[in-house]
C-alpha cells in the first residue's frame, strides 16, 4: 500500500510575506506531532481493560497458516502495485522492462510504506532508479503524480464498495445510522463514475483549480481501478486473516482499513503510526478481543511493512554481489542510486525497534534461562546500552541516506555492537538477525559511502525530528501501556533482579531521552560551520591548475576571478560560486575528480543550510540531477545548450550555403580570420578593448559577470581569442574557452564594431567551428538558449508555463526566439541544462538571485 524520507530544509530571518512560507515545515511538523500525541491518548484509553500478558498470550496464539496466508496476501498486494508504475510509466510515453518496473516499484513501496507519505519518498526512490535509464526528471514527475493520484482513487473506489456492502454492520460498530455509512459509500462510488464517465467523453486535459491536468483513457482508469482494488483487498486481508475469530466480515475489515489507510497517508506520520491503529481498534475493538485486535495490528506491521523492506535490503545485497557481471550499467546504477535509501530506512527501523524493545519486557521463560548463565550486570547493561544505541540508528539512518561514509562506520559499528546485546538482554534471536541483515547489506555496499562529511555537520530538518519524535511518543505510550499495573515507587529505580523488568525498562526510557536530548542539544545549539571568503590569487592558481583534467570548457570561467572558491579535501576538485542574499549559487557542476566533485556538492549544500539559505546549483546537466536529488533538491529546467558534434559539422549542401556565402564574401573583401594563441593576446588587447567598448556603447549594454565572461584584461589574456581583421584592423573577436581534456571548446564574449558587415557573426562562429574542427577536437558549446525546449503539454508543470510565457512573450526584454534561431544554423545538439534547488518558492528566488548577481544589480537586470 503506498503509505519521504524526511526532507531537508533550512531558514533565516526574512521579509514578513515569506515567513509563512518559511514556518511551513514547522507547523506541519507540529501539527503531525499533535496528532501522534492524540493518537496515542485514544490508544490508551482503548486499551485501558488490556492486560500486556494477554496481548502477548494472543501473539502466541497466531498460527503459522495464518502468517503464510498473510505473507502470500502481502505478495500479492505488491504485486498489484507494480501495475501502478507500468500504467504510469506508459502514461508518461515510456517503455520500460517489467522486470525493472517491478523491482522499482516494489523497492519504492518498501520505503515508502514505513517512511510516511508514499508520494515523496516512493518519488525520491523512483528518480534514483529510473534516472539511469534516461528518464527525464519531468518524466519521472508524472509517473510520482500519476502513481498517487491512481491510488487515492482507487482507494476512495475500496472504501466506497466497502461501505456501500457492509454498512449496517459497520455502523453497529462505530454506533451511526446504516443509512448513513451506506450513503456516504454510494456518494464515493458516484464520484468514481462520474470520473470514469468525464473520461471517456472527454480526452486530452481538464482545467483543475486553474491548472490543466492530462487525463489517461478511461479503458487505463479502469485497468488502474482493478489494480487498485487488487492491491488494497489483498493488503486488507493480510490484517483480516491475522484478527482473531469473531462476527466481523471482511467487506466490513476492508471498509474500515480503506479508511485509515487513506487517514495514516494524510497524517504524513511515519507509515501513518498511531492514526491507522486508532481507527481499526476503534472501529473494530467493539466486535472482537481488542487484545487480538492489537496483536494483528502488530504482526501486520512486521509482515506488510519490514518483511518487505527486508527483502528490498535481500535483492540489493544480491545485486551488489553480481555487481561486477551485471551486463546492464544502467541497473548498476539504479540498484547503486536506491541502495543508500534502502539501507537508511531499515537503519531507522532496526532503530525504533531497539527502543521499543528497551521500554517492554522480555519473556519470562527467557529470563529463567539466562539466570542460569548471564550474570546480572551484563543483562542490566546490555538492556540500557541497546536502547540507547537505538536512538544513534535514528541518527545514523538518515546519514546513510546522504551517503555519508561517517554514517557507514557509525551504524556498521552500532550494528554489530547490538547483535551481542540484543542477545544478552533477552535472547533477542530476531533482532539479531534483523541486525545481521544490515550489517551484510552495509558491507555489501560500502562503496556508495564516499562522502567524508561529518554526520553531525548538518541540522535535522523539522520533519526528521518529527520521525524521532513520533518513535519516542509511541515508546513512551507502550512503556506506560506495559506496566500500568506496575505502582510506581522511587524504589523502582534501584531494583536490579532478573526478574525485574518495569525498573529496567524504566532506566532504558531515561536513558533513550538522555541519548536524544544530547543528539538535539549538539544539533540545535552547535555554532555554523564555515565563512564565506573571496577568492585570492593562490586559490585562482591552484583552481586553474585543476581546470587541466577538466572535460568542460565552460569551467574555464573560473578564470574570472569574480566567484568564490571550495576546494575539495584532496585539493583535486573545486566549486565556484557566488552567494546573493539567502542563495548559495554554484556554477554548474564541481569540476574535477569525480571522488571530490561528489564530496563539494554534497559540502555546499550543507554549507548553505548551516548558514540558513538555500543551496542551488545552476546550468547542471540532466546526469548530475541524481546527485542532487539524493540531497533532497529539485529539477528545474533553464534551457538548452547547443553543443555542435565537430566530427559531423561542415558547410555542404544547400542547407549550409549561407555559411559558405559567408566565407567566400569575406574571401573577396579582404577579411582575415586568426586564432591567436594565450601567448599573442596580450599584445593586442588594446584593440580588443576598443571593439568591446564600442560593441556596448552600440547596445547600452553592460557587463555581465558570472555565467559570463566581461571583458577584463586578466581574463581576456588568459585564453585564445578569434579574431576578424580587415585592411590589418581587427573589427570583430571573440575569447575561446578550452577543456583541459582538448575535447570540448566554447565561445564566450562574441564582439564586434558597429561598422562591421553583415554576417559577421556567422562569418566568426563558422570559421571558429572548422578551426577546431581540424584541431581533432570533439565538441564545441555555442552557449545556453534560456527558456528553450520547455514543454508545452497541458500536464506541464507551472514551472515550464512560466517559462513558456516569458519565451513567448519576453522578446521585448530578450531576444529568446533570435538566439535560438541563430544557434540553430549550426545543426547543434540540444542538451537540457537545469537548476537544481529545493521546491516551494526556491526556485523564483533563486532565479532572481541569479539575475541579479549575473546582471551586477538590480540596476542591470532591467537594463541591458
């Protein structure tokens, strides 16, 4: 059932309109954390005639046909789901095997399932898998959008049928009229037909709320229906088959499951904890033992939830091991992207587990056979350690999500360190396996884990202290659940027998809330990290020595000087980048040795949020989005790159004789073209200077900085420059841009003197492409078209509309349409370029930010 890792977001003080937005996370985290609180109020007034030797007593009554029924139940129901992701991928136009959807799917779920609401974290999973295999981040948003919007349809469908069969019997137990519950489920069955009738009468989209929204056939609706129902009746019978005996039917079981399943994904809790349980004991605690009730709910979570997580952690580990004969490099790097998550999730599992089992009592017949050979001390210290071990998995998980190599050390090491514990504290053999589990998964993947940042360097977001939260409200509510026939007395604390297991219960729920109040104290209180500080002239050098291994000659534009530096650990990697107001702004990509290039990324983000402010990585390249996507940013697409393939250029056929015209007029005027050496430029820079300066005066235009080079002597005399002379006088030049590799040239400032004739931009642009076409270089960058090749699908996200807009109408401003057009008589290839930032309002921000820095000011960003 589709039920994210929390995601990461940081603020500062700022303008009073965006507070609002800026106290989103917050509030909903507050407000999750309200209802965990209720949630568990309810629960124990439900359970207030329970006794915990009966609950146990009832978990000891489940046979094993009815755990294999619910394992065969629970394949089944993921089976289903697997349809999901077929239907949405064809949605999305693309063609993928079933076996790798299924596998996506299934891993997405497992995650998804425990890590709270399905949509955002079976996303995340989802671009880590699917982004290998060439799906574009806009594809892969539809896929996330249509996977949920399938499910809260067909789950409004389950219920509807649900309530629609069973309820007078449904409302003899929730004590409403059955004319009423039967209404409400035909209201729900009418509002599926109706969807399926405006189907199927009208195709392409439909306006909702001011968007437009594509909507697949109703022939796919139906088959998505089916799957739908498969999925949730199966996952219902799974709890069904689990309840104990009683006068409870199962439409009436699926009715009341629909319901909370559809309440635990609204929550956003953590697997909808608490909610889920307090509707079906609610709901079915008067009609059957609520301890057996209880009992099913429990054997449900380890079978539907960690089951599956378990065995999602089983096909990494076996991928990992036929990593080296794998024929496919694509599902490598799908398993590799998803594996980190995997392992997280199962690390914050494995934690809560140890806290919960720290605050309840082992069974007796256990502690009987330990008395007769673990002494005392040992019982009493491994029952504390453990639970407090616990809340460090809490930690450590997330860090495992980040790839953070500490993490890998530091769960590996508390990892193996429990398995003892778990076994001198009550003969744990369960959780020991559990453990082992992830112990072989994290060996099996230790190459993931290359990040040398601290795990303590960043701050928790609002949502990750929800999940801790939420984990230490329940263990707080089964500690007082287990032992409220205990009296308390001072005296509890210092019982030390084998026997007494509410005073050792007790010390391990102080010590979980020492533990977590020193992790938050440390997180919360510790100072930022980090200055920003301009780039000196030892920092140019060592960056320019870097740019030899450099296979992307834009990086040269670090030769400005005008951008900060970040240096990698091993000096062999660096980022430059500028910091305009609260956004942090990375030109492209880190440049350099792919070990450090994956350690500055993930370093500035952190960076960025240690100060408050929004990390965004600007004109990325669509392969780098998985990089980012692990550290919870965004694709927005800026435009498109035209990069024209050197080995196929030339200037034959008639579709080229415009440029050869060019060529052969410049011939009979007179006009010389020259590449001059870094060496030679120099000596001509005071004629460059005088074009440049006339170039701008033409246009009232301004330097530009950043993304683009200005003419600055330094930098102008740092590389080769094209030029274009007549009569011995240059009259139009452009600077080149050259990858330390020799594969890859880009142009940078093109400039040209008012009296120059016309063609002189075709005239430089063609002889510079076949000078390094004959110099056996690869590749050429002819410069970014902004706004270009934005969809214009009615399911376009508003991003792509905005842009689309200002395309359009924004010529006034800036020649969009022009610039495309001029590029396009190259034959270029167009590569998509991004921006990867977080969502919300980030990314206008962050463009603004852009423009403004790029622009020199406010001043220039409305002038040309």
């Amino acid at each position: 059932m589709p039920a994210a890792l929390p995601s990461e977001s940081a603020v500062v003080p700022a303008a009073p309109s965006h507070r609002l937005v800026r106290l989103k996370p917050f509030l909903i985290a507050a407000v999750a954390l309200l209802i965990v609180g209720l949630s568990v109020l309810a629960l124990s007034r439900l359970l207030s005639n329970v006794v915990y030797d009966d609950l146990v007593a009832a978990i000891d009554d489940t046979s094993w046909t009815q755990v294999g029924l619910a394992l065969l139940f629970t394949a089944g129901s993921f089976l289903a789901l697997s349809i999901y992701d077929v239907h949405a991928l064809r949605f999305a136009g693309v063609r993928l095997p079933y076996r790798l959807v299924a596998l996506a799917s299934f891993c997405a779920y497992a995650v998804g399932n425990i890590a709270g609401f399905g949509p955002l974290t079976g996303g995340s999973v989802r671009y880590r898998f699917y982004s290998p295999f060439g799906l574009e981040p806009e594809a892969i948003a539809k896929v996330v959008a249509y996977v949920a919007a399938a499910f809260g349809f067909g789950l409004a469908f389950v219920a509807g049928l649900g309530l629609a069969i069973s309820g007078p019997d449904l409302a003899s137990l929730i004590g409403m009229p059955g004319t009423t519950v039967r209404g409400i489920g035909l209201l729900a069955l009418a509002a599926v037909a109706a969807v399926l009738l405006f189907a199927s009468l009208r195709r392409g989209s439909v306006t909702v709320f001011g968007r437009a929204v594509a909507l697949p056939e109703a022939r796919d609706i139906l088959a998505q229906l089916l799957a739908t129902s498969v999925d949730v009746t199966c996952a219902a019978a799974v709890l069904y088959v689990l309840l104990p005996d009683g006068d409870v039917s199962f439409p009436v079981v699926l009715a009341v499951f629909s319901v909370a399943v559809g309440a635990g994904v609204l929550s956003h809790l953590p697997g909808g904890v608490g909610i889920f349980e307090t509707i079906v004991v609610g709901a079915l605690g008067t009609r059957l033992p609520i301890d057996g009730v209880i009992s099913a709910l429990l054997i449900y979570r380890i079978i539907y939830y960690v089951v599956p997580l378990v065995v999602a952690v089983a096909a990494m580990i076996v991928s990992e091991a036929r990593r080296a004969t794998m024929a496919s490099p694509a599902l490598t790097a799908a398993v590799s992207g998803i594996a980190p998550v995997i392992l997280g999730t199962l690390a914050i599992v494995l934690g809560a587990m140890l806290v919960f089992s720290g605050v309840t009592p082992p069974a007796d017949t256990r502690l009987d056979l330990m008395a007769s050979f673990v002494p005392l001390p040992l019982v009493e210290g491994a029952h504390f350690v453990g639970s407090v071990i616990g809340v460090f998995l809490l930690v450590s998980g997330r860090g495992l999500v980040h790839r953070l190599d500490g993490a890998w050390w530091l769960t590996l090491t508390l990892t193996a360190l429990s398995i003892p514990l778990a076994l001198l504290k009550a003969l744990a053999i369960g959780e020991a396996v559990l453990l082992a589990v992830l112990i072989v998964g994290l060996v099996s993947s230790r190459h993931l884990y290359n990040r040398p940042a601290s795990l303590l360097h960043d701050r928790l977001s609002p949502a990750w202290w929800l999940c801790i939260a939420s984990i230490l409200a329940l263990a707080l509510g089964i500690l007082f659940f287990v032992y409220k026939e205990v009296p308390y007395s001072h005296d509890l604390w210092w019982q030390f027998e084998m026997s007494a297991s509410a005073p050792r219960s007790l010390r391990a729920a102080v010590g979980i809330g020492l533990a977590t109040a020193a992790v938050a104290t440390w997180l919360l209180i510790r100072p930022p990290s980090g200055r920003i500080e301009p780039a000196e002239p030892g920092d140019l050098a060592r960056a320019v020595a870097i740019l030899a291994g450099s296979d992307r000659a834009s990086a040269n534009l670090v030769r400005m000087g005008d951008k900060n530096l970040m240096f990698s650990d091993d000096g062999f990697a660096f980022l430059m980048y500028a910091k305009r107001g609260r956004s942090w702004i990375s030109l492209g990509d880190p440049v350099g040795a792919e070990a450090g290039r994956r350690e500055l990324a993930w370093r500035f983000i952190e960076l960025a949020r240690a100060h408050g402010g929004r990390a965004v990585f600007y004109q990325v390249p669509a392969e780098s989005l998985s990089l980012y996507a692990d550290a919870g940013l965004s694709a927005f697409k800026l435009g498109e790159e035209a990069v024209v393939d050197l080995a196929a250029f030339d200037i034959k056929g008639s579709r080229r004789g415009n440029l050869r015209n060019a060529i052969n007029k410049a011939e009979r005027d007179g006009i010389v073209f020259e590449v001059v050496p870094t060496e030679g430029v120099p000596a001509i820079l005071d004629e460059l200077a005088a074009v440049s300066a006339s170039w701008l005066e033409a246009r009232k235009a301004r330097e530009k900085t950043f993304s683009l080079g200005a003419f600055e002597p330094d930098y102008v005399a740092s590389q080769p420059v094209a030029v274009l002379k007549r009569e011995g006088r240059i009259f139009a030049f452009a600077t080149l841009m050259i990858s330390g590799d020799g594969r890859e040239a880009a142009i940078d400032l093109m400039r040209f003197t008012p009296k120059s004739p016309n063609g002189t931009m075709e005239l430089l642009f063609t002889r510079v492409l076949l000078h390094f076409q004959a110099a056996g270089f690869a590749d050429f960058s002819l410069g970014m078209a902004p706004l270009a090749g934005l969809s214009d699908s009615p399911m376009a996200p508003l991003w792509h509309k905005l842009g689309r807009a200002a395309f359009e109408h924004g010529n006034a401003f800036y020649n969009f349409h022009g610039l495309r057009a001029f590029k396009t008589k190259f034959d270029p290839v167009w590569q998509q370029r991004y921006m990867a930032v977080a969502g919300g309002l980030n990314p206008l921000l962050a463009l603004a930010d852009v423009t403004f820095i790029i622009s020199g000011g406010l001043k220039g960003a409305v002038s040309k």
